[in-house]
C-alpha cells in the first residue's frame, strides 16, 4: 500500500477538477473480463487522471475523469503491462457506538476480492457523488456506506478523510480512505441489511488505544491482515 496523502485536519481539502469527455481504455483484458460474474455492474466511475501535490504556489488537486467500471476491471486487474484506468475507489473503516471495529467477509459473486475479508465498507466513486463539488470535501462520502449497511446519514456522524492510498494489489489503483464511527450498536448494525456480504465484528479496543483516538492507514489497515480477525 502506497500512501498519496495523509489528510490533516490543520489542511484544507484538495481540490477537484475534471477533464472533458469519458475515458475509454484503449485495450481491456477481455480473458479478465469474461471471467467476471454474469449480470456484473458496469455503471460509472471516477478515473483519478492525477494527483496534484500542494506547492507554495499550487493548491493540492484531484484531476478526475468520467469512465466506465469494466474499463477498470480490464485494466488495473490484468496482469499485463498496459494503460490503467485507475477509477477512485472508497474504503471506509468504522466503529459502533459500543466500540466495536466493523468488518466485511466479502461475498463469493463479486467482482474484487471474492470471500475474502475487507474494510467496513468499499466500493468504487461514481460521478454523482461529486455532483458540484470543488473539492474533496464535498464529496458524499456516506453514499456507499449507505447501500452497504443498510443506514442513514444520521447513524453515521462522524466520518473523516485520512488520505488517499494505491493498491498495489490492483496495479497501483487509488482509494480513499475514511475512518468513522456510527451511532448504532453491533447488534442494531447486525440486523441491517449488508449488499456485500456478512458482517464481523471485532474488539476495537487496540484501535482506540492509540493516542487521541485517531488511528492512521497503516495502523488501521494492519488489523486487517490479522488472521484472527477472521474468526
């Protein structure tokens, strides 16, 4: 895992900007493709064209581009060496209200990570969540979260950027990473209906020991390597 940017909270938020058109990859692995579930969702993505680093002169900036999901899955997870689409990706790692970290066990049928164990929430960025937006903040963020778990706005009342990262995993692919905490319990969260598969709930103590409660990428995402996480 590559770390782009750590977000801090005495920074301001990169801004977002757009290239004209939608991208079109100008190969796709088709061997990939084919072997991708039937009745797969190719919908609208997000293609990060770059990452603008902020310089005394130059604010931080998202250059962002419309594309297409199977653009993305016929390049960044092909073994050959070709133009990736690099679509946004959005993971978030949440707590319950009782301190519980929320795990996902992914479902056999999906297209990334099949069965395996994830983050509370991920998915890809769609262009709708921008909508007006000019910088990162107004991004909406809570949308994905919301079709995975089953909740609202209201349960989710602390959500915060802690950067942006690339898979290596996915060819260098870039994902943004949140951390935030729901109002609802494990066992109100576990009756809610999760779209990607089934719940665990661990032990968030050893994340909450951290200094100020704030936990970093590294930190955070290092539990998900555990193998006693996935029992």
């Amino acid at each position: 895992m590559n770390i782009v940017f750590h977000a801090q909270p005495s920074s301001a938020y990169p801004l977002v900007t757009w290239e004209t058109g939608r991208y079109t990859a100008p190969w796709r692995d088709e061997a990939v493709l084919a072997a991708l579930p039937a009745g797969s969702w190719d919908g609208p993505v997000v293609r990060l064209v770059r990452y603008e680093a902020e310089t005394p002169e130059h604010h931080a900036t998202l250059v962002l581009q419309r594309a297409q999901y199977f653009d993305y899955i016929g390049t960044n997870l092909s073994p050959s060496d070709c133009e990736r689409t690099d679509a946004l990706g959005i993971s978030a790692l949440l707590f319950t209200a009782d301190g519980k970290f929320i795990l996902q066990r992914r479902a056999p049928d999906l297209a990334i990570c099949p069965g395996l164990l994830g983050p509370s929430m991920s998915g890809a960025v769609e262009p709708g969540d921008f909508k007006d937006a000019t910088d990162l903040s107004q991004l909406d963020a809570r949308r994905e979260i919301r079709e995975e778990l089953g909740v609202i706005n209201a349960e989710i009342p602390d959500l915060r950027l802690m950067g942006l990262i690339r898979n290596p995993q996915r060819a260098g692919s870039p994902e943004l990473m949140y951390r935030g905490t729901l109002s609802l319990t494990a066992k109100a969260l576990s009756t809610r209906c999760c779209t990607e598969g089934s719940l665990l709930f661990v032990d968030g103590r050893e994340v909450y020991s951290l200094p100020d409660r704030t936990a970093s990428i590294d930190n955070l995402m290092s539990l998900l390597s555990r193998e006693d996480m996935s029992h």
